[in-house]
C-alpha cells in the first residue's frame, strides 16, 4: 500500500508540474486553467484502477462482506464512499479553481448537492449491476455474458428513453424555448432537414457556470435540442444558429442511435471476454470475484477509450461539415467557436496524446480552420 502511493504521489508531482510549467499551452485565455484541467483529469484518471486493484490484491475485507445478510447494499456502498472520498480532494480543488477563474458560478453547497445527488444514481447503477451479475453469473455460469447482454439492451433503451423526460430535470431547470427570432430560425433549420419532432429546451445554466454550449439527447419521439441560457445570453443569433445546425447534424446523421449501437457492441465484446476469463473461477458470483471482474472491465475501458473518443470526434467532425454546408454566412460561425474558447478557457490544440485519451471533440483551433478554409474557398469561387 506505501509503494503503492508513494508511486501515485510521484506520479500527480511530476504531471501537475510538468501541466503548469511546461505543458505548451495553446488558450485564448491569459491563464493556465485549460492546462490545469489536463492534470486534474489525468490525476483522477488511474484512481478507480489503483482501488480496485488493491481491493483484489487485498480481499479479507469483501469477503468478510460475502458473508453479511445484505451483502450487496454494503459492498456498492462500500465502493462508491470509498471512490467518493478518494476523488473528492481534487474535484473541490478544482471547483475551487473553476470559480475563481470564472468559468463556474454555482454556491458550493448547491455543487456539493449536486455531487451527492449524482453519486446516489452512481450507487443505484452499481446496485443493479453487482446484483444482477451476480445472480446470472450463478444461475447461468456457462454463458453468463450473453445472458447479461441481453438483458442489458432494454435496460440501455429505457435509460436513454427517461434520462431527459426524469434523469436530466433533477440536476436543471429546463423550459420551453421563447418565441422569438431565434426559435424561428430553429424552426426553419428542423423543418429543412426535415426534423418536426423534436423539442427545444433552454437549461437555466448560469447560475452554476459561465461557459457556452449546447447538445441533442433523447431517443424515439422524445428528441430534445437543449440550449444553455448563458449561449443565448452571450452570443448573437446567427452564431447560434450555427450551432444548432451543428446538433441537427447529429439528428440527421442518427449519431445517437449510432452511440447505442456502438456501446451495445463494445458491452457485448466486454462481457464474452469476461466470460471467459472467469469460466475456470470458483465461486464467479461471489464478491471476491465480482471485484475482478470490475478490475478487468475498467482495464479494458481504459485501453478502449481512444476508440472510443475517435469515433466521437469524427462524429463531430461530421456535424460540423453539415453545419458549414447549411450556413450561407461563416463569420458568425467563426465568432462562436472563438467565443467558446474564450468562455471555456479551454487548450485550443491540445497534444496529440491528450486528444488520444480525453478528447471526445475536435480541437477547436482544428474547427476555426476549417471554417476559415472554406471562407477562403467560398471566396476564391465567387
């Protein structure tokens, strides 16, 4: 345990200096937040790993555990206080950070609120999945992994269905977008793409942050446009139409239907891999054993997040392509990504590496030239 956090102590040292002194930052803003947000996110990345790992290297406790009545309450709630306690000094560090450059606004107890609120779902989910695994692994030990993926799929369905109509209200307020020039012109972009169905929200977002942004969710006839208020406070309407003609992409393009089958498959892949590495394991189902199969599951998220971010990233590459087409005027557009930039105080052109682990969009500096190429293209055409 000592070697253990000596190393990971080592580990936040160098990367947190390396982040603030040499990292070569690429940011609209004056400060090295867009830097410290990269060695926050990589000091919390190894955490679930390094429990998990010394839970299984050090196993007396859960199994004293395996013997309790109610087993599986205290097991999950052993672990999410346990993950809770560990990432919680560098996600209050960070807030702090964040509400001193600006970028968040919330009170700290409704942050810390929020935080308990989003840990209880946590718990919740890691209930059902340690409870459920369980019992299949031992009612069905030979093909445990395809008995569990098929019961996985309408459970993905239905939370994908409710997370916007139940999920998403219990942490903002949503309303209904306010006639007006702006709803118009959503209006025009959906029904040219030939979207009628789908509602537009705006989330009371600036009293928690002061950052841009916006997004699409929801599946069959629950497809949500969302808007945050502090992108129609801080931008003009024709940035914004650009954006939104960006989110209607991923309507076109089915990305969000794409995401569910792409996560049905790479789960599919987890748990036959889980399978059979667990075939020869006495006592599958118990908690020891439940723990490994955790360790390896996060093992194997952790190789397969590249994938995963690059396919996000040309799905939004993707979007961006459409909105350009759409969007007669690109000045407009080139104003909202460098307003994004500057509200976010984000690295702009992040290291290839970094962009490999964590980014799930385009760089923005990779967006403003694109949009400048195509100025200069449109104007060489005339």
């Amino acid at each position: 345990m000592k070697k253990i956090f000596f190393l990971y102590l080592t580990y936040i040292t160098v990367q947190f200096l390396y982040f603030y002194f040499l990292y070569p930052l690429d940011s609209l803003s004056d400060s090295r937040y867009g830097a410290m947000s990269h060695a926050f996110f990589f000091a919390m990345w190894p955490l679930q790993l390094l429990i998990l790992a010394w839970l299984v290297k050090h196993p007396m406790f859960i199994k004293r555990l395996e013997k309790k009545r109610y087993k599986f309450v205290l097991y999950t709630t052993f672990l999410i206080v346990l993950d809770y306690i560990i990432h919680f000094p560098f996600r209050v560090t960070w807030y702090i950070i964040s509400v001193r450059e600006g970028t968040r606004t919330q009170g700290f107890f409704s942050w810390l609120l929020e935080g308990w609120l989003s840990t209880g779902l946590f718990w919740i989910s890691l209930f059902v999945i340690v409870a459920g695994t369980s019992f299949v692994i031992k009612k069905w030990p030979v093909i445990w992994g395809w008995i569990l993926w098929a019961l996985s799929i309408p459970i993905v369905l239905f939370v994908m269905f409710v997370q916007p109509i139940w999920i998403d209200p219990l942490f903002d307020d949503f309303s209904s977008l306010e006639n007006g020039e702006l709803n118009q012109g959503i209006v025009d972009l959906t029904t040219e793409a030939g979207i009628e169905d789908a509602d537009i929200f705006v989330i009371n977002k600036s009293e928690k942050v002061s950052t841009y942004n916006a997004y699409v969710t929801g599946i069959f006839n629950h497809a949500r446009i969302v808007l945050w208020d502090t992108t129609i406070n801080g931008m003009e309407t024709s940035e914004i139409l650009f954006i939104m003609a960006h989110e209607i992409a991923h309507y076109i393009y089915h990305h969000v239907y794409w995401g569910i089958g792409l996560y049905l498959v790479l789960s599919l892949l987890i748990l036959l891999a889980l399978q059979k590495l667990s075939h020869n394991w006495i006592d599958a189902h118990k908690l020891p054993s439940l723990t490994k199969l955790l360790l390896i599951t996060v093992i194997i998220l952790m190789v397969m997040q590249p994938v995963q971010l690059l396919v996000s990233r040309q799905m939004e590459i993707q979007a961006d392509r459409y909105a350009i087409k759409q969007t007669e005027n690109l000045e407009p557009a080139l104003t909202s990504y460098y307003q994004l930039a500057e509200q976010s105080r984000t690295d702009i052109s992040p290291a290839f590496w970094i962009k490999l682990l964590r980014s799930s969009h385009p760089p923005i500096a990779d967006r403003i030239a694109r949009i400048e190429e195509e100025i200069k293209n449109r104007e060489t055409n005339q």
